[in-house]
C-alpha cells in the first residue's frame, strides 16, 4: 500500500514546513505538493518541476523506480510501476496558456506504459469533482481526462480551498481506469494546514484486498 498526501501549501514556509511534519506524523509515503515555498534537493525525495511551483515529495524509504523529466506545471515520478504526478498552475495564466499545459501534461500521461495518478491544484471548476460552477478550464480538464480515461477520486463533499465565505472544489486527483478500485479512503483531514487548502488523504493498495471507493453519484462523466 501507498499511502499519500495532496496539499497546496500557498507558498507560505510554515505550510510548508508543518506539510513535512503531518507527513511523517500520518506515514505519508508520498506528498504532492502544489504551488510550494522553496525546492529542497532531490537526494532528499524532493522532485520539483522548471518553475519550481510543483513538486512530488517521497517523505518515507519507499523506492523510487524512475524518475520524470524536467516539465512546467508538473513533475512525475514512478514507484511500484505507477507513474506519480504533482501538477500546479497559476489561476493568472490565460486560457490559451493553460491549454498548452494541458496539452504538454497529455503528450506526457499518454507517454507511459502503466497506471497513472495525476493531482494537484488545477484551478479549474467542474460539478464532477465537487464545484457547483463550470468555468473554461474545467471543461478542458475535463475533456483532457476523458481523453486518457482518468477517473476522479473527489467526492465532491468538502471544498478543497476555503478563504472566510468563500469555498472553492479546486484540488483534485484523477487515476487510471484500473487504479480505480484500488483507492480507498479518500478523504479533506480536518486539520490546520496554515493554508487556505485542506489537506487530502487517500491509499493506493496495489492487491485485491483494498476497500475501494463507492462509485461517483450525481453526474455523468461524460
């Protein structure tokens, strides 16, 4: 089993630094960081993408099979034959900016030879992973997920980002067809991440021995 943590942590140090510390305090094998305070070294499980907004942390011993090119808006890594991504980019950029990246992050998912899982912070509205508006970049997101049959694990429940009255359904994780049934309690932890965005938890258990996630209600994927 790996054992995971999703958290943007608002380029704040002290997010960033309790981010480690929950890590470690939960047994999070892997920790995808979006829009991160600072890069650390990668001899110490630190694999942040060009621009330095993104980030794949491995914060216990597990092996490390491969390691992904250098990108912009994301950084993937594989371990147990799963190509792992963290994907961050900016609510600024235009639409036309934020199709190229979608279109580099597909060439890059369709490039690999097993299951994926891609998260982060897309800064992109759709009601499939919770948000009760479309915007432009949903609808590419959604289209780009349908595209490589990716399967989102929110469930819409909780926002992922919360500033006073304002909540927002913005940071989400999609895996592959056959990871589907091999997540399991994905979950928003009710604690303090000195961000405005809630941590998030899950599993992968990679027998047939998981508690999978109860299928998605109240929308059609397609």
């Amino acid at each position: 089993m790996i054992s995971f943590l999703q958290i943007n942590v608002g380029v704040c140090r002290s997010s960033q630094d309790l981010m480690v510390h929950t890590a470690r305090e939960c047994g999070a094998d892997v920790v995808l960081v979006s829009e991160q305070y600072r890069n650390a070294d990668e001899e110490t499980g630190w694999y942040s993408d060009t621009s330095g907004r993104s980030a794949v942390f491995v914060s216990s011993n597990i092996a490390v099979d491969v390691v992904g090119p250098l990108d912009i808006g994301f950084r993937w890594v594989q371990i147990n034959g799963i190509r792992i991504y963290s994907v961050y980019y900016s609510p600024n950029a235009t639409i036309a900016e934020y199709n190229l990246f979608l279109s580099r992050l597909e060439n890059s998912v369709r490039s690999a030879d097993g299951p994926v899982l891609v998260a982060g912070d897309f800064n992109a509205k759709r009601p499939e992973w919770g948000s009760p508006t479309t915007d432009l970049r949903g609808n590419a997101l959604a289209d780009l997920a349908s595209s490589l049959n990716l399967h989102v694990c929110n469930d819409g429940n909780l926002p992922t980002f919360t500033r006073g009255a304002s909540e927002s359904f913005i940071d989400v994780t999609f895996v592959s067809q056959s990871l589907r049934q091999k997540v399991s309690n994905w979950r928003i932890l009710d604690e303090d991440s000195l961000s405005l965005h809630w941590y998030i938890a899950f599993h992968i258990t990679q027998t047939d021995h998981a508690t999978p996630l109860p299928p998605p209600t109240g929308w059609c994927w397609r």
